[in-house]
C-alpha cells in the first residue's frame, strides 16, 4: 500500500503595520540572567530585538543560567519551567511525541500530522516533533510564544511556538565552557564549546557538543530497561560580519540518538486475564501492574528500542539596506529514524514491530521514519512615521519530502492472544480457526511468522 504525499508550500505573508505609540504588556514572564532583576530581558518573538516587557505578547524568556539551574537539558523537560507547555511520547519520541501550549496541540502517531506548535532553532523551521527534540546546548536566549502566532511564525503555530536561538561566535575574544553532571540512575551529562576569532572583528568560528547517557528508570523481571538516555549532538557555525550593515551566518550540527523508548506502567489488569489459560498461555503478560508495579516502576515488555540520526545545515543573511533591514534563511534538514518494539507491553510474544529483535523477520524492513526538508524565507522589515510605525513584509518556501515505513512480524503467541479476548470461546481455541484446516491441506492456519511491510511515501 503506497500513499503519496509530498508537501510543497509557498506563502507570502501580508504587510504588516502596527502603531507602537504605548505597548501594552500581557502576562510576560522573565527568568534574568541577574537575579537582581535590572537586566533588561531581549526577546525576539516579534522578529526584532525588544524588551520582554514592551512587547504585547504572552511570552516567557529563559535565561541559559535558569536552564542549567533547573536541569534542563533538552526541549522535552521544558515543562519543568513552563506549567502551560506540555510535551510527551507514545510508544516512539521519534513518532510518537506531541507539544501542547495551554493544552492545545496536534496528538497522533501519523508521521503526516503536522504540530500546531511551532519549533524554531536559530530561525529554521523543525517539521516535525521527533525532529526537534535535540538537546539544549549553548543556548543564548529561549522563548516559549502562547497563543496563536501564525502572523509572523507562520502555518503550525495556532496553538504557539518555541523560539530557540544559540550563541553566536564572538568575533574580538577567545570564549569557552565545560559542563560535566552526574545524578541517579547512572545519568552523565558532558557539555562543551569553544569559540575563536578568525579575522578579528570581521570572522569568527564556534564549536559546541553534547553528550548524555542514562539507565531506564522503567524495567522488567527480565532486565528490560526504558526511558533511558544515550545521546551526542555536534554544532559548527562560521561568523562573518565583513562590515557594520552585512552578517552571515553558517550552521551545521549532527545529532545521532539510541535509545529505548516508551515503555508504560500498567495501572489496571483486565477483567478477561483468565481466559488466557483456555488457550495455551500462562498468563495474559501482564504480571507487573497496579499499585505496586507504579510504585517500582515495573514494566511487563520487552525492548522499546528508537534511534535516530539527523543532520542540517543552514545559511542566515542579515543586509541593512539603509531604509530596510533585508533577512535570508536557507535550511535544509535530513531525519532518519527507527525503532523496534516487542510484545505490545506485555511479556507475551505476541509481534515485534521493526526489524531489530530476534524475533523479527530475517529480511524485513526496518520500522521508521526518512524525513528531507529544505526551508527559504525572506524578510523585510523597517519603519516609518518618525519610528512610530513597524512595518514587516516577507515569505517563506518549503518542500518536504517523507518516507515512512512500518514493519511487523506476528510470533507465537499472536494467535493465542487474540482468541483469549473473544468472550464466545471461553471453553478452548476458536472453532473457526480449526475449520481453516479444509482448505490449507489439512492444516490450521497459523499466524505465526506472517508479516507485514507498508512504505508511505
């Protein structure tokens, strides 16, 4: 089964004039890098540098110090600082993650869907989710956008958008840090980054990376783990400020994670547990649950493995044309993703999805996600009327190219399962999986070993 569905998007935002005579300031909130409070908070989320609390916005700014602080590492664990934001996973971070802003988003598995929440690193555009769950490092400044922001941000911001901006090389210093943590379960954070002048005050460089390893604080009477950590982000970036009205600015970053994602603890056993013994099966697969298994945080099945690999570049121009300030970014974003899931959290061996555990399929494809996406967009900005008046006018290109695959393999227990459930046969296997026999050679069907294989393109 083939579905097509190549997105290409071209929009023209309409000029934009908005009287600045006395900003009003609705419910701005603001982590300083002082904690005295007299630094002025810079925010960007009317696409120009104002003050937080001269913008009529919903917005809240933290500091790169309040992050680090709190243990915020990566854009997930933003909710530790923002009650209003909500992130969270199904089964796979790579397909499975939805973001709410004032509990509003877009929630499914489909890789199709598109996020009503907008995440934006250093002015690109993240597609998708999974993709944009990177790590937090060497961040300059982060604001969290409430409420519809499709005037300036565009399409997927209805429900609100994340503005993420990194440091820039400095062009006259020699800059550099070291981060390294430890905590509970096993967790090891090492962070790092290094900036040097290559032409002073005309070009300058930045290298920064993160590492992060933890254990799963999910496990099974098997040893199964999920919800660890196991991942690395590099970034490079070129500065080039030829003269006080021009700035280029050139990125690059990779990012690779591997990791076993989302287990769940069960909470309630089914009422239809002992109709497993009817069909060849000890139990339903369910042995950790209730109470206790939240309390231990038990899980009843097998690995939940999810990898990805990711890669980007992108090209920022900055043109003061003396009436107006001209702003170019150019983005293209490479997303591949995996993952493998065993038993549908239970014990039984019922299907494995994907193709990395020993009861998939020799040969089948692996479950996952191939994402392309190039980004344009052009601004022009400026103002009028003795300043008194913002004008903004701009429009922004994309085309995206998605590849999804889904794999599954039935096993030994699919079968066995799938008829314990079935209220009519509670005295033995399903007559009408034994009348399969007359015309299969004498022989049951089984649906062990079946597969199946489904590529949307």
């Amino acid at each position: 089964m083939r579905r097509f569905n190549r997105i290409m998007t071209a929009a023209l935002c309409s000029t934009i004039c908005s009287a600045m005579l006395v900003p009003a300031a609705y419910a701005q909130t603001a982590q300083a890098n002082d904690d005295s409070g007299d630094e002025p908070i810079i925010v960007t989320a009317t696409l120009r540098a104002m003050d937080v609390q001269d913008i009529p916005l919903a917005v809240t700014a933290v500091a790169p110090e309040a992050l680090e602080r709190q243990g915020v590492s990566d854009i997930k664990s933003l909710a530790s600082i923002s009650p209003s934001l909500n992130i969270q996973s199904s089964q796979t971070e790579t397909q499975g993650t939805s973001i709410k802003i004032r509990g509003v988003g877009t929630t499914g598995n489909n890789t199709g869907l598109e996020s009503s929440v907008g995440v934006f690193i250093d002015g690109v555009y993240q597609s998708r989710p999974g993709v944009a769950l990177g790590d937090l490092v060497d961040i300059e400044r982060l604001e969290i956008l409430r409420g519809p922001q499709g005037t300036l941000f565009g399409r997927n911001t209805s429900a609100g958008a994340l503005n993420v901006s990194t440091k820039r090389p400095s062009l006259s210093n020699t800059e550099g840090f070291v981060n390294a943590s430890y905590g509970n379960y096993n967790f090891m954070n090492l962070q790092a980054g290094v900036s040097l002048p290559v032409a002073q005050d005309v070009a300058g460089v930045r290298l920064s990376g993160t590492w992060r390893k933890r254990d799963g604080y999910l496990k099974s009477p098997t040893g199964a783990e999920s919800n660890d950590r196991d991942r690395y982000m590099l970034r490079g970036q070129l500065y080039i400020e030829p003269n006080a009205d021009v700035s280029i600015r050139l990125l690059a970053d990779y990012a690779k994670t591997d990791e076993q994602c989302c287990e769940a603890v069960i909470v309630r056993e089914t009422e239809l547990a002992p109709f497993s013994a009817f069909h060849g099966l000890a139990s339903d697969g369910v042995d950790q649950s209730g109470l206790s298994a939240l309390k231990n945080l038990s899980i009843n099945g097998g690995p939940y493995l999810n990898g990805s690999k990711q890669w980007g570049t992108s090209a920022e121009l900055k043109w003061d044309l003396g009436g107006a300030k001209l702003t170019s970014v150019t983005a293209y974003r490479k997303f591949d993703s995996s993952s493998t899931t065993v038993g549908g959290f239970t014990a039984n061996d019922t299907y494995t999805v994907g193709n990395g555990a020993p009861t998939s399929r020799v040969g089948i494809l692996p479950s996952g996600d191939h994402i392309k996406t190039f980004t344009q967009e052009l601004r022009l900005q400026g103002t009028a009327i003795n300043d008194h008046v913002d004008w903004l006018i701009g429009g922004f290109y994309s085309s995206e190219k998605i590849r999804a695959d889904q794999t599954m393999t039935l096993n030994a227990d699919f079968q066995k399962t799938g008829s314990a459930f079935n209220f009519a046969n509670a005295a033995g296997v399903n007559p009408l999986l034994t009348m399969t026999a007359f015309g299969n050679a004498g022989v049951p069907v089984n649906a062990n070993g079946n597969y199946a294989e489904n590529r949307f393109l």
